[in-house]
C-alpha cells in the first residue's frame, strides 16, 4: 500500500472511531478521497508528500469537465479539505496545499415536496397480504415521522413503542432521537407487527423490523424499489424519491404551524439553518398560490 492511501486508509480510522459518523457517510469520503488519490499518481504522478495548490486546481478542472455538478464538486473539496486538516493534525504532512481554497459556489436548490392529496394517494395501498400491510406501515412511518430511508429501514423492533408511540433513532453522527408516531401509523405498525411480520420470517431470526421477502432488513434500495411501485400505480407525476416523503413530512408540518426548532428537532438537523430550506419551500407554494388572486398575475 503507497504512502497516499495509507493516509486515507488512517483518515477513514479517524472518521469511524473518533467522529462516529454513518457507514454512508464514510464510504462517500472513501470514494471521493479514492479518486483523488487516483486523479493525482496517475495523471499528475505525484504522491500525497508533493501536491501542491495547483495539482488540486487541476483536479477542479478535471472534475468539472467530467460534468460533475457543483454541488458535487462543493462535497469532494470539502472532504479533502477535513482530509488535509487530519493529516497536519496528526503531523502526517507538513504543508497543507488546501489552505485558503474557495469552495465553487453552488446554486441551493429547493426540496421537492408531495402535496398533501398526493401523499394522500401514494398512501392509500390495497391491503391484502403481509406485504402489502409491511408497505403501509413503513410508509406511514416514514411520514409521520420524516425518518431518513437509512434510518427506517435500520429500525428494531426494540426501536418501536407502541404504547408511548414513539420510535428511536440513531440518526447522523450516532445522535439518538425519540420521535412521536401519530394514531395512523401506530395503527397500522401494530397490526403489521402483531398479523404480518412473522409471516414474512424465514428459518433465521432477526430482529429487523421491516423484513424483505428474503426474511432479512429491508434494503434502502429495495424500499426505493417498491416506492417507485406504487407511485407508477398511483399514477404520481411528480418525480421524487424516499427522502421526498421526509421533505414533505416537514413542509407539510410548517404549513401546519408547527415552528422551525420543533421541526428541527424531529428532522434531527445539527443546525437550524438545515431545516430553514423548508420556509423557502412553503414560500415558493405561497407564490405559486398567490397567482389565483384576481391581480395576481
């Protein structure tokens, strides 16, 4: 192993151990610093010792004329700014060839969201086994509580009270929070839970609670599978994906008068600022509404 991916290898350690941050999360610093590290030994030939500022100019270029969007190029710069930040703390490098470096300016794009009659539709399954009734009761939770797709497929059945009506979870950063479930979603987890789970376990125990037809946790891809099932049966246009039904769990609370801090805290955001994109959704609807007043136009 070269001396550079050693370094990686030693930052990625550091990210697990000590920042405990999410297994998605690492393995996205582990690619984009992989293909830093590819970029610069095999186009620029130079190992981790020799980079200079403008080796990492030439990798923006490179980037962007792989089409790469900014908001993309914005995430791999940052990763590799925390990367040289690690290495002159730990005294791996001596000179850090990020210093100073702006970031691209990236455009924030808002949410998109499902109103509330198409949320409504996507909801509304035909119950007929125990995998129909799995379907709406992850999707009922995933609503009623904006859980990441991550975080939902996650869950244990230790996770869920139905007696308080809460649920737990450890979201970004191990950060542990208890969320309510509303009346819908406790009603219909309990009849999953008490009519259909077994049903669908196979000859090994777990103690997943959302179970494929494998009898093991379900996949985020393959909840996305079956999202992308009933949305072409519900005849929904608007194109979105698991993490739109956290957005519209949020801004539907907004236009609800729930306030920004409460919200934040159900989202589990770190920073108000994170969970403030949603005032610009309800915002945009605001204008989109306002044209059908007779001088709206």
């Amino acid at each position: 192993m070269n001396a550079f991916m050693e370094c990686i290898l030693e930052f990625i350690n550091y990210l697990q151990i000590d920042k405990k941050y999410s297994e998605n999360t690492i393995k996205s610093y582990e690619s984009d610093l992989k293909d830093y590290e590819k970029f610069m030994k095999e186009l620029l030939k130079k190992d981790i010792y020799h980079i200079e500022r403008k080796d990492i100019k030439l990798y923006l270029k490179y980037l962007k004329d792989q089409k790469k969007s900014p908001k993309s190029i914005s995430r791999r710069i940052s990763c590799i700014r925390s990367f040289y930040k690690f290495l002159l703390i730990e005294k791996m490098i001596s000179n850090n060839p990020m210093a100073s470096m702006e970031l691209p300016k990236t455009k924030k794009s808002l949410p998109k969201v499902l109103s509330v009659e198409e949320v409504d539709r996507l909801l509304d399954i035909s119950l007929t086994d125990a995998f129909s009734y799995r379907n709406k009761a992850m999707l009922e939770l995933m609503y009623a509580t904006g859980l990441r797709v991550s975080e939902l497929v996650s869950l244990k059945l230790h996770d869920i009270d139905l007696t308080n009506e809460t649920v737990r979870t450890m979201g970004k950063g191990s950060k542990e929070r208890i969320i309510p479930i509303g009346e819908i979603a406790v009603r219909y987890l309990t009849i999953y839970l008490k009519e259909y789970r077994d049903q669908l376990l196979k000859k090994e125990y777990t103690d997943a609670l959302f179970l494929n037809n494998h009898g093991k946790q379900m996949t985020r891809q393959g909840f996305f599978k079956i999202l992308k099932k009933i949305a072409k049966e519900k005849e929904i246009k608007t194109s979105f994906s698991p993490h739109t039904l956290r957005h519209s769990f949020a801004t539907h609370l907004l236009e609800n008068g729930a306030d920004l801090r409460s919200i934040q805290e159900l989202l589990g955001h770190s920073s108000i600022s994170t969970t403030g994109i949603y005032t610009h959704v309800s915002n945009e609807e605001l204008k989109e509404n306002y044209k059908h007043h007779p001088h709206g136009e």
